[in-house]
C-alpha cells in the first residue's frame, strides 16, 4: 500500500472564502502547496469523516484535472473511505449536490470559479458542500480560513492517483475511488421533477429551444436531456463540449456574454426559447422570442406557474430571494399566501429554510434559481421547468411575461457592475455610503423621496446566526430601491455592484433603462461613482 506523505508547509494569507468558495486566479492556485494548503484545512476544519464518503468534481476548467488526482490523494490520505468522482472529474455544481443527498456523502468538494473565465490566464476555485448538498456555512468557511492561516503541513498518498476516465471502482490505499457517470443521476431526478412527455409534445406542435453551454460543464447534461431524452433536434444545444478555457469566453450567461443568444432570440425567425448557462451549470439565463426574462422576473414567473410540473404540483412552501433580488416575487408570495424570505447574496443562505421545510423555491438576481431538490442553484433545472410551463400553458414566454406583469404590475430592474476597480476607491465609497447612511433620508430622485437607508443584516431564522454589512439600502416612498455592494467572487480588484429596482402597477412596456433613469442618475451621484472609482459607465448592464 502507498505510503501517507506529511509534506511541511506554510501558510498563503488569502485563502478566505469568498461568496462561494475560494475563487483565485489559476496563476494563484498554480503556486506549490497553494491547493493542497486550502484542501488541506477543508479537512481539518471538518469532523467525523474517517471511512465516510466524500464528492469530487468540477466544472472541467483549467486545473480541474490536476486537482481532482491531488484531492484524491489526500482523501485517502486523510482517512475517506470512498471518493465518488465525476468521470474525467466532471460534475456540474448542482449534479454534485444531487450527488451528495442521494448518496448519503459526508460532504463534497467542488472545483469552480462558476462564471468567471477560465483557460490558464483565468480562474479556479475550490469550494466544499456539507452533507446536505449546500456550500457550506459561514461558520465552517470561518474555520477553513482560521485554519488556513495556521496549518503546517498537509496528508497526501505518495503515488499516482487512479484512472478518472473509466466509470468503476478502483483502489486508492486504504479508500475507494468510484467514479460515476457525471449525467445519470441528475437526468433521473428531472425526468421525477418534471413531465417529460408534455414537453415532448409540445416539440411535436412545434416548439423550438436553442440552449447555448458556453464550452462548459452543462454541454453535456444539455444534450443528455434536451436532445436525446425530450428529443430536440440535433443542433439545439449550441457550445456543447466543454473546454478548459470555454473557447475564450466569459461563461456568464448575461445579455453582455450571451450576446448572440441575446440577437438571435430578438430576431423575427428565432427559436420560441433560448436559455443558456455558467461555467458550472448553476447559473440560468431566460430569453423568449423577443422577450428577455429578468432572473427576479423569472423566480416570479416560476412561483408563480411552478404548480404546473409534477415535482410542484402541491404547492410550494414558501420562497426566498436574495435581498438585491427585486420583489416581483414577493406579490406572488403574497398572492399565494406563502411567506417570502430575503436573505443575503450567497446560495449558502438558503440551505437552513430549505432543510427546514420552509421553503420550495429560491432564487437571486445573478442568474441563478432553484428549488428544495437540491442545495445548489440549477441552470438546467429552471430551464426545464420553463419548458414544463410553456408546454403545459401553450404559451408563448413573450404572453405569459406581459400577462404576468399585467396582473402583478412590473419592477424595472438593472444592475450596474463596475468590475476590477481600485479596492481601496471602493471599500472607501462603501465606507463613506455607510458613513453617511442617516443623512439619506429625504433626499429627491426626480418624484421620489428617500424613506429609509441601512445596512442589510440578516438574522437566520432557523439556526439563530446574525449577518451584518450586507449591502447599503436605499428606500424610496413608491417603494424603489437602490442597493449597492461589493462583489464577493471577483479576483481582480474590486467589483461595485449597483442594484436599481422600480415598481410600476400600469406602465409596463418602457425601455428599463429610461423607466430607472431617475434612480440611475441619484445612484451615482450619491456613491460619486465617477469620482471615486474613475468610470464614467459601468462595464456590464444586465
Ligand atoms: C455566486 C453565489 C451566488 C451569488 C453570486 C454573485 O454565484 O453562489 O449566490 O449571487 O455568486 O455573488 P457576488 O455578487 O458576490 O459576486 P456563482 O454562480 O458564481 O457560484
């Protein structure tokens, strides 16, 4: 049997996890003992995992195979008895949730920077889920972190690690490597959620889909579902290998990164539905023939029909959304007479109301919604609800947007983020945001008045843990919002991000830009973006 090496090290000062996980660039994670230093403390920051089974995989980006081997070994090394592994490491982050829950797992590790670039100038991230599927709380990335600051040395096997191409069982020390088919038990789970057979019929009326992989994880899964089980044509599935640097691009499904998707879906002779995904397939974005569904418009829609797929047809519990998420939903919750949560940015949030029962369905304004399936968000999973929807209202996105809107009234919404800037200009206009947060109340944008300005802090209700500074809130009295926050998983500089929401019960066909413009003006000149960061204009307007 190989030996267990200890290997002495030092500790990297920056391994704090951010919004979800420890993102760097792969230049960072290239750096000797720089991933097994971090694997490491997800290990020692753990309890009661001797002999128990661990999830591994990744999104296939750049690195991903060369950590998976080391992950392995020093999950033997430190005493798993069984590492289930995506087959060439693959495994999209809402799969491995799925993963982690069916098969009892003590946790998952998961390799991914999500929506930021890959290739060797890009990105990597490693992140671990607890047993429950969901990335981890706060109080076990706080530990990895102390632990992080402090560790001397770290458990490796001395030898290579197994074949991760074959599906099987191999020996790796005293553990099982088992490496599974990445699809299999995600598809079986969707064909439970929903019906296939309604969406396979509206194919046969006509239905036509364009779902854009980005050259990441979800090509795959995509083609798996969408193509061979509801029997898309060929073709429907665009970008569906993945690549370890996505052929280039940025795998952020948004209107800045989706562009072509974005034009082809506004164009006269265009599919009847477009949707797109992340680099690790948690991530969703919506467009219907010239119809572009916000993800706060689209979690709304969503609570709104999710009743029509068989996982649903009960009812949902209750929902949540993260708070710069607009309150579209909330007048469904409200309707449906089920409570609406708002937590803080981070799918981490939602884990205690979602194994608490409190909630079904979940979702944020970056593109990610999901629902008490798993504990990730699921890019594929909200586009198949979508079909269900369309299949079983025989409706066009574009009509069940505008009726929606009709009934409910519409929130103009548009976030403005302001990437790479200097950190220090940006912690300073947060600071000197919070600084003057009770000066604010009164202030004018254009007819509207300022009612109330704060620091979201957010207490959980299920296990009592309090959050504070999470994002600087403005109030106005016909109930718009603007919200400003950093981002927590950029690795280059800082990311300012600007959140304007406006409520309109009747006038809902205006262009959002011009129907936020007053909103838009006060934001910036309040935080004097222009000033303090040197941009004139946010980088991307989604
Ligand atoms: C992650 C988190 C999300 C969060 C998003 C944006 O998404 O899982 O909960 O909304 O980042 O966070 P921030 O505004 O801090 O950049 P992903 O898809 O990158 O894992």
């Amino acid at each position: 049997m190989s030996p267990i090496l200890t290997v002495a090290t030092t500790p990297f000062s920056d391994q704090k996890p951010g919004t979800s996980g420890l993102r760097k660039k792969v230049t960072v994670f290239a750096q000797p003992h720089y991933a097994e230093n971090f694997i490491q403390s997800i290990f020692n920051a753990l309890e009661g995992y001797a002999g128990k089974t661990l999830v591994l995989g990744g999104d296939g980006r750049f690195l991903n195979r060369e950590v998976i081997k080391t992950a392995l070994r020093m999950a033997a090394a430190n005493g798993f008895g069984r590492v289930l592994v995506g087959r060439g490491g693959i495994l999209s982050t809402p799969a491995a949730s799925h993963v982690i829950r069916k098969h009892g797992a003590f946790g998952g590790i998961i390799l991914s920077a999500s929506h930021n670039p890959g290739g060797p100038e890009g990105d990597f991230g490693i992140k671990y889920n607890a047993g429950n599927g969901g990335p981890a709380p706060e109080k076990i990335t706080d530990r990895i972190f102390a632990l992080s600051k402090t560790i001397t040395a770290y458990k490796i096997l001395d030898g290579a690690a197994p074949d991760i191409d074959r599906l099987g069982e191999k020996k790796l020390g005293g553990m099982v490597v088992e490496v599974i088919d990445p699809v299999a038990d995600y598809q079986a789970l969707m064909e439970q959620l929903f019906d296939f057979d309604v969406i396979r019929s509206a194919r046969q009326r006509g239905l036509t889909v364009r779902f854009d992989a980005m050259s990441a994880v979800t090509g795959p899964y995509a083609k798996a579902i969408l193509e061979d089980a509801l029997g898309f044509p060929r073709g429907t599935v665009v970008n569906g290998t993945p690549l370890p640097d996505f052929g280039g691009h940025h795998p952020d499904p948004n209107l800045v990164h989706a562009k072509d998707l974005y034009e082809l879906m506004m164009s006269a002779d265009g599919p009847d539905f477009g949707a797109a995904s992340d680099g690790d397939g948690d991530r969703n974005l919506i467009i219907g023939k010239q119809q572009f569904v916000t993800p706060s418009d689209s979690l709304a829609l969503l609570a709104a029909n999710a009743h029509l797929a068989p996982g649903y047809g009960k009812g949902l519990a209750g929902v949540a959304r993260s708070m710069p998420t607009s309150g579209a939903v909330d007048r469904v919750a409200a309707r449906l007479g089920i409570k609406c949560y708002e937590t803080p940015t981070g799918w981490k949030f939602f884990g205690n109301l979602l194994d608490a029962g409190l909630i079904t369905l979940c979702g944020e304004e970056s593109a990610g919604t999901g629902s008490n399936h798993v504990r990730e968000k699921d890019g594929l999973w909200a586009v198949l609800l979508w079909l269900n929807i369309v299949a079983r209202r025989q409706d066009s996105v574009r009509a069940m947007v505008q009726a929606h809107w009709r009934d409910y009234g519409r929130n103009y919404y548009s976030r403005h983020d302001y990437e790479e800037v200097d950190a220090e200009a940006a912690n300073g206009l947060m600071k000197a945001l919070r600084d003057g947060l009770p000066g604010l109340a009164g202030r004018k944008a254009g007819a509207m008045t300022v009612t109330a300005a704060d620091d979201f802090a957010y207490h959980d209700p299920v296990d009592g843990s309090d959050t504070g500074q999470q994002g600087i809130r403005l109030h106005f009295d016909d109930g718009s919002r603007v919200i400003y926050r950093l981002s927590g998983t950029g690795t280059a500089g800082a990311t300012l991000r600007v959140y304007i929401e406006k409520f309109e019960q009747h006038d809902i066909n205006q262009e959002t830009q011009k129907a936020l413009a007053d909103l838009i003006r006060f934001a910036n000149g309040t935080a004097e973006i222009a000033r303090r960061t040197g941009r004139k204009t946010p980088s991307v307007i989604t």
